[in-house]
C-alpha cells in the first residue's frame, strides 16, 4: 500500500499528452484492479512466434513485443493499416469491459550519415496508435498503449493489454477546481476526466480517476496527471480489496 500512494503522489508531476474538455456527471467514479490474464507468457510467446533475438516483455497482461523487423530498413506498399491492425488485436483478445478507438499512424526510421556527407533515411516500420476506454472515459498513462507496429506488410510488433479488469468500489471525485490548486503558477486550457493506468507493479495495479490537464507554465504549454479522488479514499477502497 506504501508503494501505491507513493506512486499517487509522483503522478502529482507526470507529464503527459492530454487532450478534450470532457468530464462526467457523476460525482463518483469506480478504482479497478488489473487481474492475472487467462493466457500464460510462454503460451502468448509461442502464439507470436516470439525468438531469442525478439523483445518480449508480459507482466499482469501488459504485452510489449517487438521482433528483429521493427528496427530494420523495409518497402511498404499501400496497406490499410488501421484496418489490419485492427483484426490483430482482435486476434489477441482485448479485455471485454474495455475498448478502444484508431487515433492515427506514425512511423520510425533511420539515418546513416556517411563521411562524403551523403544523408541516407529509411523507414524501419509504421504503426497504428489506438485510445483506451472503459465505459466511455479515456484510459491515460504509460499502461494504457495500444499500439500495433508493421515492417513492410506484415506485423513486427505490438503494445497493448490482455487484462482483466474488476471495479473493487466507487470513490467520490473531487472538483476539478480543487485540482487545478495542485498547479500553482500554471494557467489551464483544458481538463478531462480520465482513468489513470500505470505500468504493473507488484501482485495488483489499479487503475483510477485522474484530471488530464494541459496548462501552459512561463510560456511552454505542458501536460499533467493529477488525481481526482482523495487518497485517503483510495486506500480505504483498495485496503478491503482482496
């Protein structure tokens, strides 16, 4: 429990991209707690076809994979990526209770500067960004990715969860306008009602509302996390969840 206000209080300075104005009506929200998924990590590496020579990280149904191809120069043809990307994750099995919207496509690459001062750049692979939701609000943190990476036409690597989620109990959200109190000196543009998802840690991660706020502090416009439930309700919440 030490571990897990402690990480409330270090999201009070997590920088994040934030975006929207949206926030609900209810003045309560539901703290879930990520499960252990159905699949084991040597059942899902032998589904990818995971190497030696492959990333494969897969803590409490948080999947990172990438093969050897994601980092390799490749030829890409027009493909519907968002589309293929899709179909894969379908493959995989997202959790039910959660779901989730294409956001756009970027890509990687490559540069080789060579000595008679010619500048060759390539494309190592493209992949397909989603945005998480559970219930209609918008999961947030660096354990809420999905991402789906391709080399030429085929899959090269993917990030995304396999969780189970269970809501453990509702706690009361506090005012935005008391949030914005944490940002002393920064003028906000915008704030949205979010489900907060760090990284696994430790036997049980739990995921729980948070203001994603975009405020702009001596002139740089910056992002951050702070949460929007009080932390002595959060514990009294998580304390009874067994």
């Amino acid at each position: 429990m030490r571990k897990f206000v402690a990480g409330l209080a270090l999201c009070l300075l997590l920088v994040v991209v934030a975006a929207g104005n949206y926030w609900g009506e209810s003045k309560e929200m539901e703290v879930l707690v990520i499960l252990p998924p159905d699949i084991s990590a040597e059942e899902l590496s032998d589904k990818l076809g995971v190497e030696k020579s492959d990333v494969f990280e897969y803590k409490q149904g948080y999947l990172k994979y990438f093969s050897k191809d994601a980092f390799e120069c490749e030829d890409f043809d027009e493909v519907d990526y968002a589309s293929a990307a899709r179909n894969y994750l379908a493959k995989l099995k997202l959790e039910p209770k959660l779901s989730y919207e294409f956001s756009g496509i970027a890509e990687d690459g490559k540069i080789f500067a060579y000595r008679n001062g010619t500048i060759r750049k390539c494309i190592t692979n493209k992949h397909v960004n989603f945005q998480m939701y559970y219930k209609g609000i918008k999961l947030f943190g660096p354990g809420a990715k999905v991402r789906v990476y391709f080399s030429g036409n085929g899959v090269s690597g993917v990030i995304t969860q396999l969780w189970n989620v269970k809501a453990v109990g509702k706690v009361g959200i506090l005012d935005r306008d008391v949030a914005v109190k944490e940002l002393k000196g920064c003028n906000v543009k915008s704030i949205e009602l979010v489900y907060f998802v760090p990284l696994p840690e430790g036997d049980r991660t739990y995921i729980y509302p948070a203001y994603a706020i975009r405020c702009v502090h001596e002139g740089v416009e910056i992002g951050k996390i702070v949460p929007a439930v009080p932390i002595s309700e959060l514990e009294e919440v998580t304390s009874g969840e067994g």
